[in-house]
C-alpha cells in the first residue's frame, strides 16, 4: 500500500494523486521492515472490520477516511473485544494496540485525530520461558538428530548455524546474499544491508561458521556449476538455487519447527536469537555488547538476557548449605 500526503492538512491514496511524482511522500516511511509493514496493516485491517459492519474488504483508497473517523468507544470496544472474546493474551493485545497506536502516530502529524493517544498499554512481564526455550546443547542435539539426505536438508543444517552464531533477525537472514559476506584481512563480516531500525549493519562471523559457510557454498556452486561472479548475487539460503528465489518467511519457520522437533522442542527462528543472547550472558558478554551483537536500540530490550542469566548460573547453589 502506498500512502501519500498532499500537504499537512490533506491526506489521500497513491490512486488520487495528481501531483509530479517526485513531489510525493510516503506517510509511513519510517517503517524500513517490509515485514513490519505487513504485520501493522494486517493489524490494522482487522481493526477497522471489526469497527465497521458493511462486510465488505477494506480497499486501499478507503483506509485514510475510515481511519480518520475512528473514536476513543471504537478503540474501547475493540480492546474489550480482544481480551474478552478473543480472549487475547495481554502481551497479544499490546503488540496489537501498538501497531495501531504507531500508525496512528503518523497520522497525528498531519492534523489527524489520534483516537488512542491515551490508551495506556498492559504491564506485563518478559516471558522467561520463551527466552530459554532452547538451548546451546539443545541445538546441537538438534544438528546431531537432523537427517541430512539432499541438497534442501545441508542448506537447513547451515541455517540453523547461522541464525546461532549471528543472531541475525529472520528477514535478515533471508535477505542474505553472498555479496554481503565480506572479508577484510583475516576476518569475515555480514553486510546487513536492510536491519530492522533501518540502519546498515556489519555483524562479524564465527570462525566456526566461517568454514560451514564457505563449504556450503562450493557445494552450491559446483551442483550448479556457477561462476564466482554468479555466486555473488545468489542468496545464501535459497528456496531453488537454480532460479535464485528468496526463501519465505513461512518456509523459515516451518524449518526450524521440524528441526526443532527431532528432540521434542517447538521452537521458532527468533527462539535461536534467544539462544545465542543467552549463551552470549552466561560466558560474560556484558550489556552493551549483546546490545550490539544482536543490533538493539535499547537497552532495556537487552536486559531480559541478563536476567536469564541468573536463572542459569548455579554457581549460587554452591552457596547453599549442605
């Protein structure tokens, strides 16, 4: 969907436009992730259905208007509605009203109504659970118990490593091109050209994966007997090598969750960001580099790890008296 604004008191649809192209500005720019953006219209979507009852769907040219006549009741109601008949969890519920409130936002800054300017958000604790659902041991167990009888299963194994030893975010690794492997003297380094804060990252790669990289990547070429200079625009973890297509976010998913299951876990690709993150604790990194390993803005996202870390130290239970 592409929102554009006239002037300060206007808002319309690409659709609309009669102004020079060049002159046109996009009102939700500030969303770099193209995944973030689907996660908040979907959001947003579903909201405004739920607000208006013609049944029909919500078409592009419309969406401004409808928002723009959104009330405080219809925010309320649709709250009510989540928790009560969706019967939401709490941290659901603000991940929703988040999005909302982010779109909204933007909106506000063209003289736009924001309807839950002050709706509060839940208070709600980190869930440790989530945090540690798989472990360093886990994922080994994991790779040792992974048949590997093609081509598809190498690539899911070399997945998997990544995601660990980087703790790259899933789109990121799914953007990944052998482009954006770089080495600079004796050292090999990810180019992170799309983060989700929008910034361009460099994340340095393990020597251990290091070489389970470059592998991977002589058997891809020689299966295909491409060129060094063909490689380079190939994604790294490719649905068809041959074609060159972009791996799905859903086939990510659905890879760590069969990996997951040869040891029984239900695991997701960010439970092995969390995984790394709480290696990284437990061996001493401290706050401001697993900040930056892991490319946070805040700290206060990072703390959660540190937190884990007490639960997994033992070295207080030889403080205990016999």
């Amino acid at each position: 969907m592409d929102l554009i604004v006239k002037d300060k008191q206007e808002v319309t649809v690409k659709r609309r436009k009669k102004r020079e192209k060049e002159n046109r500005k996009s009102i939700f720019e500030i969303y770099r992730s193209e995944k973030t953006m689907k996660d908040y219209f979907f959001y947003l979507n579903n909201f405004l259905l739920f607000v208006y009852d013609s049944g029909e769907p919500i078409q592009n040219d419309e969406i401004i208007e409808l928002m723009t006549d959104i009330t405080e009741e219809d925010v309320e109601d649709y709250l009510s509605h989540l928790l009560y008949e969706r019967k939401l969890k709490k941290t659901s519920v603000n991940k929703i009203m988040s999005a909302l409130k982010s779109l909204y936002n933007e909106l506000e800054k063209y003289n736009i109504k924001n309807p839950l300017k002050h709706i509060k958000l839940f208070k709600t604790g980190r869930n440790l659970d989530n945090i540690l659902k798989v472990s360093f041991e886990d994922i080994k167990n994991i790779l040792a118990n992974y048949k590997v009888s093609g081509e598809k299963e190498y690539r899911n194994t070399i997945i998997m490593n990544t995601l660990f030893y980087t703790g790259m975010r899933s789109q990121e690794l799914l953007d990944l091109k052998y482009k954006n492997i770089l080495k600079r003297d004796e050292d090999y380094y990810i180019k992170i050209e799309k983060s989700k804060s929008g910034k361009e990252l460099f994340k340095p790669i393990h020597p251990t994966l290091v070489e389970k990289l470059k592998t991977f990547k002589d058997y891809v070429k020689n299966m295909y007997n491409y060129s060094n200079e063909d490689m380079e625009e190939l994604y790294v973890f490719s649905s068809s090598y041959e074609k060159n297509t972009q791996l799905s976010y859903k086939a990510l998913y659905n890879i760590i969750q069969d990996m997951g299951r040869t040891i029984g876990l239900d695991i997701s690709p960010h439970n092995i960001r969390h995984a790394i993150a709480t290696e990284l604790s437990s061996n001493g990194a401290d706050l401001l580099e697993i900040r930056d390993f892991l490319g946070h803005s805040d700290t206060r996202v990072t703390e959660i790890y540190i937190n884990a870390k007490s639960l997994l130290d033992k070295k207080v239970i030889s403080k205990i008296p016999e």
